[in-house]
C-alpha cells in the first residue's frame, strides 16, 4: 500500500519579484516563477510581459486548467463563445477542453497564468523552455518572424491543440 506525503515547510517555494527563468517567447517576455518539479503540488506559475497586440493562436488545452491574472494593463479573451475584457486586478477562469484566445490591448500587460494538469506533471513551464530562448534579461525582445507552423507542432507535444490563427492585429 502506497501513502501519500503531505507537503512539509521543506516544500516551500518562494520567488522574488524579477526573478525565475527568463525567456524571450513568441515577441514577449515569460518568466516561470515555479515548473512543474518545483512544487510539491505540480503547478506551474509564469509571469508575461507582452506588447499590444501580442496574442496566441487560438488554441485548447488536452490536460491543463489554467488561471490567468491581470497584473496590469488590458487583455481581450474569448474563450469558449464567451468574450471578457480583462483589465487590471482581473482573473480568469480557461478550464481544458475550451478553446481560447486572448490579445494585449494597451500599450503592454504583465499577467500571470497558473495552470494544474490532470495528470502527474503539467508541462506548460517545459513548453515555454521548448518555444522560448532563455535569456538573462528579463526586458521584451525584438520582434522576430514567427513560424506558425513549428508553434504548431510544439504545442502538441505539450497537449496544446492550435486550432486557428492569432486575432488579426489590432489598428
């Protein structure tokens, strides 16, 4: 018979602000605060900087809740057949299995998503590794070109389905 450990003081996990791994990922800047190995409850918690107009593909989590939290500024998300303007101080609720999408619509946003996989390791901080480059610099990259289709194909090794394009961009 297995038994469980209950998590101990040893388990903590504390990061402080401007610290965690930092990548330049997809034209903004993700900064994973805790992965899936750090914490005794297997969540994943990163920190987004991104400019106006950023938004990801649409796209639907296969094993992954996520939470997303407005630190500042103004997000569009349109998940499921539902539209919410989500502003500063805002938190969001993308259960897997809906399809979402989401765009920046002031100048930048620094948000944070905490997402809890239904099976043992959640592998969102390990997709930000796989798509983004690790810098020492926790500013906004230059824009680069973005191939869609190798977005594509690394989130589906991570249970993320793409299922259209990004909002088209803002005026």
């Amino acid at each position: 018979m297995t038994t469980a450990t209950a998590p101990t003081i040893n388990d903590l996990v504390a990061v402080p602000a401007g610290e965690g791994d930092h990548y330049h990922f997809l034209n903004h800047l993700a900064t994973v605060k805790v992965g899936a190995g750090d914490s005794a409850t297997g969540m994943n918690a990163t920190e987004f900087t991104a400019p106006r107009g950023f938004g990801p593909p649409l796209h639907v989590h296969s094993e992954e809740d996520e939470l997303l939290y407005v630190i500042e500024g103004d997000i569009r998300l349109d998940v499921g057949d539902d539209s919410v303007m989500a502003h500063t101080g805002t938190m969001v609720s993308l259960p897997h299995g809906i399809p979402h999408v989401f765009q920046v619509e002031s100048t930048t946003a620094r948000f944070i998503t905490v997402t809890s996989g239904r099976e043992a390791s959640p592998s969102f901080d390990r997709f930000v590794g796989a798509l983004g480059t690790p810098t020492d610099l926790a500013v906004l990259p230059e824009p680069v070109e973005i191939d869609p289709g190798h977005v594509a194909q690394v989130c589906a090794q991570h249970g993320i389905e793409v299922l259209g394009p990004p909002p088209a961009p803002l005026d």
